[in-house]
C-alpha cells in the first residue's frame, strides 16, 4: 500500500510538473559565451525574464594602437546579463512545444583588462524545447550586442543551455 500511495503521489508530481516551464523558476547552466549559470523567472504565459551570471577566459577586441590591430586577451572576466523576453508559441506546428523567442536586455562585463570593463544593451534570438512531461528546457539563442561604455563596439554571444523548473 505505501509503494502504490508513493507511486500515485509521483505522478501526480509529476503531472503537476507537466506544464511548469511557462511558469515559475528555471535554473541551469549554459554553454558558449558566455558559460555560466542562467535563471528564467515567466512573467506570464508569454513573457519572462532572463538572468545570467558567467565568466569567459578571453575574447578578441579591437586595440587601437597605431594603425589599429586584432588581439587576444587571455583575460578571465565575468558576465551579467539580464533581458526580458517575448515568445511565440505559434511559430512552430510540432507536437512538442518549441517556441522562438526574442527580447532585449542589458549586460555587463567586468574583468582585470581595462577594455573589459563595460556596459551594454542586447537583443536576444532564441529557440526553446519545452518538453510536456518533464520540468525542464532547452535553449539555443544568438545575442548581438552593442557596448556604449567605456567605448562603443559591436559583438555577438551564443549559447546552449538547459533549465530545471521549481
């Protein structure tokens, strides 16, 4: 009798999970540029807010010494973004659930280099597998990003990330 009460309280756990990544909290990890831990707080059945913390150990900037010239920094920084999204669930005609998405944000890079220590805006493009039976996502997004201070540049991030919904 405890193994089928036990049994029966899992799936309805698990039942109540079904629905959970258009709602609530996901946190999990990503993978790219940067790599870090990424959290996803739903606003509404549409909207959310996307919040990442990570860290990089180099990237390629534009040093303007002279004539100019592209350099390599092997300079560990860290990574804050935070956007808030828009997705459509239409987009896509599958039996699973996979929405595109897209939003626009801020981030802020802080490392020992100088040329790393900025601010800017970005726009975020995203697809994500939202799973029925299972409380968590998959995502894939492309950000390009626009830094205003203390220099103005142009540059992209990518990611691959997962996230487990509470």
């Amino acid at each position: 009798m405890k193994r089928l009460t036990k049994t029966f309280a899992l799936l309805i756990l698990c039942a109540g999970f079904s629905a959970a990544q258009e709602s609530g909290v996901g946190v999990g990890i990503i993978v790219g540029e940067p790599t870090g831990i990424s959290t996803k707080i739903w606003t509404s059945h549409t909207n959310a807010v996307d919040i990442g913390l990570g860290w990089s150990n180099g990237d390629w900037y534009w040093m303007r010494m002279g004539n100019g010239y592209w350099q390599y920094v092997n300079d560990t920084y860290v990574h804050f973004h935070a956007d808030y999204l828009w997705h459509s669930f239409d987009a896509i005609h599958s039996q699973e659930r996979f929405p595109l998405y897209y939003g626009v944000g801020m981030t802020i890079h802080s490392g020992q280099a100088s040329p790393y220590n900025w601010l800017g805006v970005r726009g975020t493009f995203g697809i994500e597998w939202l799973p029925r039976r299972v409380p968590i996502d998959v995502f894939l997004e492309i950000v390009p990003t626009l830094q205003l201070a203390p220099f103005s540049d142009f540059g992209f991030n990518a990611g691959l990330g997962t996230r487990f919904y509470f």
